[in-house]
C-alpha cells in the first residue's frame, strides 16, 4: 500500500510537471540573459580545465615517480661540511644587538 502510495504520488507530480512545462511563456526575455549564460559556460569551462590539470599534473607525478623508483640510486657521500659563517645567527640572538 505504501508503495502504491509512492508510486502514484510520483506519477501526479511528473504529470503536474509535464502539464506546467507545457504551456508556453509568452514573456519577455531580457537581452543580458545571454551574459548570464556565457558567465555560467565560461565559468564550468574554467573549473573543468583546472580540475583536469589538477588530475593530470597528480598523475603524471605519480608515473614520474614510479619511474625514478625503478632506477637504483647510488647513495650520497657528504665530503665536506657546510659553514654559515654565523649568517643565521640573527634569529638565536634576536635581543643581542
């Protein structure tokens, strides 16, 4: 019975729609209403060419670094120690001055 129900409220609304849909305007269609819809085509254009290149520049990092991973990498001696000459010791002495 519920289902019944259900089902013959849905066919009331989509006649009700289709009834509604069908009569036609008759009213004045403001000529900035093209601006809008270039707005809204501009705009789904721009997010979709930003979420592919979101997607593609993911997925090429990905392939790139499974392809790094293949290679063996031969380790790093470190020969020589960096000095910094005290150019960041600003930061520990900042009262000192």
């Amino acid at each position: 019975m519920k289902k019944a129900l259900s089902i013959l409220t849905f066919c009331l609304f989509f006649v009700m729609g289709m009834i509604a849909m069908a009569l036609t305007a008759g009213a004045y269609i403001d000529p900035s209403a093209m601006t809008y819809i270039v707005q809204v085509v501009v705009g789904i254009v721009v997010v979709s060419g930003a979420t592919l290149g979101f997607y593609f520049n993911k997925i090429k990092r990905k392939l790139r670094r499974n392809k790094d991973e293949s290679k063996p990498v031969a380790p790093v001696e470190q020969t020589e120690e960096i000095d910094d000459n005290g150019e960041f010791d600003d930061f520990d002495n900042e009262g000192e001055e």
